[in-house]
C-alpha cells in the first residue's frame, strides 16, 4: 500500500514457487550406449535457496538421476542421460519438475 495525505492505495500480491522454463537434451536421436547430455532452465536464478529438479524418464532404455539441485543464484543444472543398447528405435520421454511445473524431451535410442 501506498499513502499520500488522507488518500492510501492498497494492491494485492501474489507470489508463486519457480518452476521450472525448460528441459532440454543435446541430442533427440541417439545410438544406444551413447550418453546424452540435458539441461533443466528455471524461469529465472535460484533463490533465496537452492531449487530441486526432479527428474525422471518413460522408459529404461534412457535413464537420468532421480534429481539434480540447482544452488541458489544460478538458473540452470546439467545432468546426464545414460541409454542402452536396443534392436529396434525406442522413445523415452525424459521430464524434469520443479515446485508442480513439469517440462519434457522425447529422446529417441536407435540400434547401431
């Protein structure tokens, strides 16, 4: 609120957790064994503390780590996409989710 002399002006604030802005995979088509790098993007820096991304994946063929944290001050964390072999292509839908708000990348692993 806000006042000058007899008048004051009141406006409402709402405040919302960070989610997440993006999730991302360097590659979307990849050969089976072949790691692939991803990044989760908040929607602006970490802050005042450090935001956990959890994260997760369709399908085993491409498996990530359960979460990454990303430290306060800093808007984006790396994280690594570890796939296995296959006989024929495979999606997977990799997806990150942070404070309810879930971003997603379809990979797809190929045989050799």
């Amino acid at each position: 609120s806000a006042s000058l002399g007899p008048h004051t002006l009141s406006k409402g604030l709402t405040l919302k957790p960070m989610g997440l802005y993006s999730l991302s995979v360097s590659a979307t088509t990849v050969t089976g064994g072949t790691p692939v790098n991803g990044t989760a993007k908040l929607e602006c820096k970490a802050g005042p503390g450090p935001i956990t991304v959890t994260l997760g994946s369709s399908n085993a063929v491409a498996s990530v780590p359960a979460s990454i944290v990303i430290p306060a001050g800093v808007q984006s964390g790396s994280f690594q996409v570890a796939t296995t072999p296959v006989a024929v292509s495979t999606k997977a839908i990799i997806s990150g989710t942070a404070n309810g708000i879930t971003k997603s990348k379809t990979l797809t692993v190929s045989p050799p």
